[in-house]
C-alpha cells in the first residue's frame, strides 16, 4: 500500500482510447498553458438526457449466501415496487473480492436472467466488491481486465458511458451499470435505501432554500487532483444550488449538503454535516473501495453512514489519475439535469475499472415528478 497516490503521469498509450476529450480535460502535463485555462473555474457544457433510469429498468441481484444481502435486497424490492422478473438471486463467496473464474460464472448468470428491459443493476452487497485488483461494478459493465492488475496505475478502459446522455446505456452501449446497495449493517442500509426513495423529485420545488455542492482542495496535493476540474463557486439560482469552492481539510457544520468530493486518506467532521436525500460525497484516495475496512485508509462506507446516499471509491491502487474518479462538473451537471444518482456518477467517470460504486441507483432529487 502507497503511503500517498503516486502523482499522475504523462498518459501511456492505453490512454488513447479516451481521445481527444480526455487528453483536454484531464493531461494536464501535456499542454501548460491549456492546463492553466482548464484550472480557470468555468462551467462545461454536457449533452441533454431524454429522462432518466427508471424502477422499471433496474435489476436487483441478492446473494442467498448473505443474510445482509437477503434483508436488504427483499427491503429494496418493496421500497422500489420490483417485480419477479427484475430479482435475480444466486450465491457467492462471501468475501470482499471473487477468483475470476468465480466472476465468469457470476456475469455469466447474470448476462442469462436479465432482459433487455433491465438497463441497469443493484447489487445487494457490501461483499464481494472487487475481482482481483478490478471492482465488481467495473468488471459488470466492462468485463473483467487482468493486465491491469500487473500494473494498476497503467490507463485503463475507457468507459463508453462517460458524458454519454444514454438513458438505456443495455440498450445503446450493450453494459449494465451497476451499483452496490452498500452500508455497513442492515439498518444503514434501509435508511440509505429512504433516503434515495425520499430524494425523487425533491429539489425541484421553487422557493426552498438552496442546497450545497462542496468541491475542496486539501494540503494533500496528489488527492487533490481534481481540483483543476471543480466548477465556479457561486449560486445556480435556477436549481436552487450554491456552488462552494474552498481550500481546506476539512467542512464542518454545514446544512443542506448536496454535493461533497474532496482529496484525503481520511476525512473528518462527517458527524457534523446534515445531507439532504439523494446526496453525493466521495474522496480521492487509493482504498476508499476497500469495503472490508483494510488499506488504512476511510471507506466509502462512511460517507453512507454519514448521510450521503452515493458515493465511489476505488479498490485498488490507482495513482492520481483523475480520470479513474468522478469528474465533479460532470458529476454536479448530469445530476441537476435530472439524472439518477447511478447515471450522474457513472457518466463522470472516464476509467471506472478499479472503481466501485455504492448507494441508492434511483435517487434522482431533480427528476420531474
């Protein structure tokens, strides 16, 4: 384990299946004066989605070998009104990461059941999370990458969901998205699961006082590598969003939390934040996706204990690449468009190969009712 990310290099050749889009907005040593204009806050645009993931469209996998994942999957079903055929149910070790021979047969299972309705899954789990140095979800959507685990801080995959506004990603891209219904116990995991179902349509009421989308640099210069990423702070009146900015270690005390992605192994004052439903916090840090609490570092978890209702993590070393975490506008864009949580941190994330996403998939605070 890297006591610090090891600091971002010029992209290798594997790189390049990203394109010209990635090289701009990500390659910073490639181009100082366009990295210069890139760090000068200033709003993206992104494409339009036609809607969003719908109950409909989402698959649930329980493993039957897990009594968390038994409880948590039967308390999803009834909370998102899910039918016989949208439940798959199978067992798998339970440990935090699966033999590739043991995801084949797991993919393979998965790619029978589910029909072309089911665009995206839920994965009733904190357990397993990674198949060797890949993450689950990763290998789910992309299939599973053995040559990076020779080396994981190497480029990876190019995810052909990022800043894609496919609402049917099945249908259009042929991979499932998926997310993990994680917590650390059974009632954590409910009170996420409220949370996403409470967040539907929630901030689109005119008149209530703005939520707040916290993007922040730390003293940590490698985890802080998305910073030249981070939107400009001020108020988005028409969505009722105040933009904060800062250079801090940490937030403390602040109300109505939307949005929190910063740079640390461990970050605190959790236990002071109030999040609204349907909120988004990550940090960039190696381990973060490490659910089974090894790595020294802070897991994901504790965002989801906090009071957020998604977060992402990666689960094995990835270098400061900021390409294999969230991209905070893409992030904050997607989601204000009305996108679920599952669909705004999928599209943000150029490489998710390594990285594992947690949470609620439906939450979607600015989908109209």
């Amino acid at each position: 384990m890297l006591a610090a990310l090891a600091p971002t290099a010029a992209l290798p050749a594997r790189a390049q299946n990203g394109g010209d889009y990635l090289r701009r907005h990500y390659d910073f040593s490639a181009a100082p004066a366009a990295a210069a204009a890139l760090r000068a806050p200033q709003w993206r645009q992104i494409p339009s989605a036609d809607g969003r993931l719908t109950s409909k469209q989402i698959g649930l996998v329980i493993n039957t070998a897990d009594p968390y994942s038994v409880a948590v999957g039967a308390f999803y079903i009834k909370a998102r009104g899910l039918t016989r055929a949208q439940v798959l149910r199978l067992q798998l070790p339970l440990r935090g990461g699966l033999t590739p021979e043991e995801f084949k047969a797991f993919a393979a299972a998965v790619d029978a059941f589910f029909d072309a309705p089911v665009q995206a899954l839920a994965l009733a789990w904190s357990q397993p999370y990674a198949v060797e140095c890949n993450s689950i979800t990763g290998a789910l959507a992309l299939g599973f990458d053995a040559a990076l685990c020779e080396h994981s801080c190497a480029a990876s995959l190019r995810s052909p969901y990022f800043d894609n506004p496919s609402t049917h990603p099945y249908t259009d891209l042929r991979m499932r998205p998926s997310m993990l219904l994680a917590a650390r116990d059974v009632p954590t995991a409910e009170a996420m699961i409220r949370r996403g179902v409470a967040a539907d349509g929630s901030l689109v009421l005119r008149g209530a006082p703005p939520v707040h989308a916290y993007f922040v640099t730390t003293s940590d210069r490698a985890r802080s590598a998305r910073s030249g990423l981070f939107p400009p702070p001020g108020l988005l009146r028409r969505q009722g969003v105040e933009v904060h900015v800062e250079t801090t270690q940490a937030i403390e005390n602040a109300q109505r939390v939307l949005v929190y992605q910063t740079g640390l192994a461990k970050v605190p004052k959790l236990d002071t934040l109030k999040w609204v439903p349907g909120a988004l916090a990550d940090h960039l840090t190696s381990f973060g996706g490490v659910l089974g609490g090894a790595g020294g570092q802070m897991s994901i978890l504790d965002w989801i204990t906090s009071g957020a209702t998604a977060s992402y993590g990666t689960v094995s070393e990835p270098c400061a690449h900021p390409q294999k975490f969230p991209h905070p506008q893409l992030l904050l864009l997607n989601y204000l468009q009305g996108a679920t949580a599952l669909e705004a941190y999928w599209r943000s994330v150029a490489w998710p190969q390594q990285g594992v996403f947690i949470g609620e998939p439906l939450a979607a605070p600015f989908a109209r009712r």
